[in-house]
C-alpha cells in the first residue's frame, strides 16, 4: 500500500514540479513455608503496604483456560531449562516496587520483592522505608494445555524472614513482606513467546505488558517474550533474559522485540494518510531499527575482545557513511519535496535493518 502511494505521489511530484516547502540482615532469621496442597491459605498477606485479596474464582474461563482445540498435545516443547537465562518481574511499570525471580532446570525458583518509599520516614529512620522479601520455591512440571501454554502448581514457596518482622538499618525502616505476585496462588500458566496477543487474558497483558502497548490496535501479533500468570490473582510476569545471559540469547531476544513492534509500526503507515503522518511514522520505523543496532552493539562491547572489536568498528564506520550516502541520494530525488523526508526515512530504515540481521549472527 505504501510503496503504491509513494509510486502516485511520485508521478504527481514530476508532473506539478512540486515545490520545496524529531538487603539487609535481620537479628534472626525465620522460615516461613507455604504448602499449596493446604485446603485453605489462611493469614492473607499485606505486601508492603499493596493489598493482597482473597484468591478469585477466574470469572472469564475462555481467557483463562485456553483452548486446546483438535490438538493432541503431543510431546513438550516447553521446559524450564528453555528459561534459565531470563528473568521474571512483576511491577508497576515505573519502578517504585517489584517482584523478581529466576528459574532453574528442575523448576526450583528464588528471588526478591522490594518497594521503596523514601517519603515514608519517622524517628530512627531519616532515609525512609523499604518493604522487602527474599523467597524460593518450586513450580511442579509443566503441562501442555496447548501450543503456547503450560500449566503449573506452585508445590512450594518460603521466605527468609517473618512478615511483619521490622527493623531499622543505618536510618532505613525494612518490613519484611511476602512475595507479592506470587503469594497467594496455586495454579499458574506459562506463556511462550509465540502465544497470540489476541488470545491472552487482558488481565495478564495489563500487568505484564508494563503498558507498553496501550491499546489492541498497537499490539504485536505475538507476546515476543515468556509470560507467567497467576490464575488466582490474575497478574502477570513478564520474562525477559536477565544481564547474564548468553550473548545470543539477548541479541535474538532484541532483534524479535524490534521485529514485532516493527510490524506494527508497518501497518500503521500503511494506513497513513497524510504526507506528515507517512513522514512521521517512517521515522518512527528507522529509530526503532537504529536503537536495536546500539543495543547489539553494546552487548559486543561487553563480550568481544579489544581486538575483535577494533575491527568490527572500522567496518561498522564504513558501513555508516555508505548508509549516510545512500539515504542522501534517496532524499535528493526528490529536491527537499514533501517526499523527502519518507524517502530518506524508508532507504535508512531499510540499511539499518539490513546491519542488524548481519550484526544478530555475528557470534554465531
């Protein structure tokens, strides 16, 4: 579509001439265990402050319980070994709390909740207050419900120190939690990667998608990363490779985050209708390209030795002023028109995502 109006306004541009015109530690330590196999969970936990109701009944079973459709659920291809080098958090999306864990080969998991308020002050503790939680647990193995999901139990869950236990650190109040997010459930599905947007939860989007698509209309096709939900509190976790993960792990994890949001971004100037709009949005495409190439290119810096990346940056230098060229020579076909800026946009969006697919199999 967009290449056809391009083509149109084109043959307009050469017709009419067209004129030229942007943790501490506590005094003791206590073990708190909770067994999921118990009829009843009782002494509801308070999480730093953030309510933790009663577990629901899931009220949209069709959202809920995915469907399985004709498949046999032949054989697994989901294992906790597929995750052992990402991370999984729970958050407000702005960093005031957070829930976050990793999991091991057998589905044994450990991690931290914190939420800091440093308004949240009084006599003794100048520098304000810290609710925070230190857990591990275990996840029975997975069940396939269908291409995309996996249930599971939580078998077991503890933390270090009682709930409720306070203590006051170098001028900081630390009250002991529970893991918030995790506490209370028992049943929990695993998304992977390629789970349909349109057929997940909308109450695990709204918490694990960290709001970064707002409406349907912005949303991949796919979810792109790992996703946990509680069934019975109805959040999410959104799973992401953690800092120490395999080079490549990150690099494919970015190139498929960029991809998707891509696609997106494709769509929208498609259905553009405004010169300014198709100008604004390929922009838009190009940076998003441009962020994933600095991204890849960090991650270099971190693992490739001095050597290696000596040479890498003389050929990435070349390869900038010939795309700098390229996008110049597009641009000019059209005198500094309205059509320029799209045409120089697309010819850089293009190169640049050409370098990131070169560059995402480099450490092959």
């Amino acid at each position: 579509m967009v290449k056809f109006i391009f083509c149109i306004l084109l043959a307009m541009s050469i017709l009419v001439s067209c004129g030229k015109t942007d943790s501490p530690e506590g005094s003791e330590v206590v073990e708190n265990t909770v067994d999921n196999e118990e009829s009843e969970q009782e002494n509801q936990a308070e999480s730093g402050g953030i309510s933790s109701d009663e577990p629901v009944e899931n009220e949209d079973s069709s959202a809920s319980q995915p469907s399985s459709g004709d498949e046999e659920n032949e054989g697994q291809s989901f294992s906790f070994s597929d995750i052992k080098d990402f991370e999984f958090y729970f958050s407000s999306g702005v960093g005031a709390w957070s829930t976050e864990f990793t999991v091991n080969d057998d589905g044994s998991f450990s991690g931290g909740y914190h939420d800091t308020n440093m308004g949240e002050t009084g006599e003794g503790f100048p520098n304000g207050t810290v609710y925070t939680c230190t857990f591990s647990g275990s996840f029975s193995q997975p069940d396939k419900i269908n291409d995309y999901t996996y249930s599971v139990s939580l078998e077991s869950l503890t933390w270090e120190i009682e709930e409720g236990h306070e203590e006051i650190i170098d001028g900081v109040k630390y009250i002991y939690s529970t893991p918030y997010g995790l506490y209370p459930g028992k049943e929990f599905y695993f998304y992977l990667p390629t789970a349909p947007f349109d057929q997940l939860p909308e109450d695990f989007i709204s918490w694990a998608n960290n709001y970064a698509y707002s409406s349907p209309d912005e949303r991949p096709a796919e979810l792109g990363y790992y996703g946990l939900y509680n069934l019975d509190e109805k959040v999410g976790f959104s799973g992401y490779p953690s800092p120490n993960a395999d080079p490549q792990v990150r690099i494919d994890f970015i190139v498929r985050q960029t991809e998707l949001r891509s696609d997106v971004l494709d769509k929208k100037l498609d259905e553009c209708t405004t010169q300014g709009d198709m100008n604004s949005v390929s922009y838009e495409i190009y940076t998003l390209w441009d962020d994933c190439l600095n991204q890849i290119w960090n991650i270099f810096k971190e693992n490739l030795d001095p050597d290696e990346m000596d040479k890498l940056t003389e050929e990435e230098l070349s390869w900038i002023e010939e795309k700098e060229q390229a996008v110049t020579d597009a641009s000019s076909e059209f005198e500094g028109g309205s059509l320029a800026p799209l045409a120089a946009n697309s010819k850089a969006a293009e190169l640049t995502r050409e370098r990131v697919y070169y560059l995402g199999e480099y450490m092959k």
